[in-house]
C-alpha cells in the first residue's frame, strides 16, 4: 500500500462535474493498495498518515501532524501509484490489487483516519476524477506500507 501525501490548503474532488469531496487545510492523500498487502495494512499506513509531522510549528519547522493541526484528510483512490515503472514503455499494473480488494482496503484506510479523529473526505472508487488542490509548500512525501 503506498499514500501519495500533499500538504494542502485546500483541495476538492469532483465526479462527471459533480463535487463529491472538499476539505480545508490538511493532507490529499492519493492512495494506492498492493495485492501483496498484509492484513491490517490500511490501519497502519492510516495511523502513520494522521501521525506523519508535516506541518509546520511556531519556528516554522515541520514538527506538526495533521492531528496536531486540527486538519482534515482527502482521500483519492489511485491504482497508477502501484504500477510497475523499472522497465519499458508502458508500466505494468500486475502489483495492484484486483479491484473489489482495494475497494475494501481503501474504505477500511478512510474509516482508520476518520476513527483516529481526522475528518475525511473521499474520492469515488473506480470513477474517473478530477482532482483539485493548492499545495502548502508544494510538500509531497510517499509513505509505504511494509510488505507481508
């Protein structure tokens, strides 16, 4: 599982030109899920998003989490984060989950955040979306999961 985090202002979600998700300042987290994903991963990489120190403090440090700042989450399902790139032309999509698994994966990871006390926003499963967003930074990091 891998999280595409952006340190957002803002950022929104729309589906066939209807907004189906906005949030304030906090993370977008465009979030990919492995077939190789242990159980209890979704729980995990959710608890290290809401955890993860991104924020900046009073000495202008990145020493603050999404939990400390009192910010919000949305969440982007994205298989393409899970493709393999190593070699060709074309990348290979074999690593990700098939998609009635990643479904589940990706609202067990929306339920962990809201659960952890982030408010979140989500993106529609299997829709094709347009993403908007106004990156604070830009800051982006990639969080894994570890493997089985």
């Amino acid at each position: 599982m891998r999280a595409l985090l952006q340190r957002v202002s803002r950022a929104a979600v729309r589906v066939e030109g209807e907004e189906v998700a906005r949030i304030g300042t906090g993370l977008l987290v465009l979030l990919g899920v492995a077939a190789a994903d242990p159980p209890g991963a979704a729980e995990r990489l959710a608890q290290r998003c809401a955890e993860f120190r991104i924020f900046e403090d009073e000495r202008g440090r990145m020493n603050r989490s999404v939990l400390e700042i009192g910010g919000e989450a949305l969440v982007v399902p994205q298989f393409t984060l899970m493709a393999d790139t190593r070699s060709g032309r074309r990348p290979s999509f074999d690593p990700a989950a098939p998609p009635d698994r990643a479904e589940g994966a990706f609202q067990a990871f929306c339920e962990a955040l809201t659960g952890l006390g982030v408010p979140t926003g989500r993106g529609r499963f299997g829709a094709s979306m347009e993403v908007e967003l106004l990156n604070m930074g830009p800051a982006t990091f990639l969080l894994e999961s570890p493997g089985p």
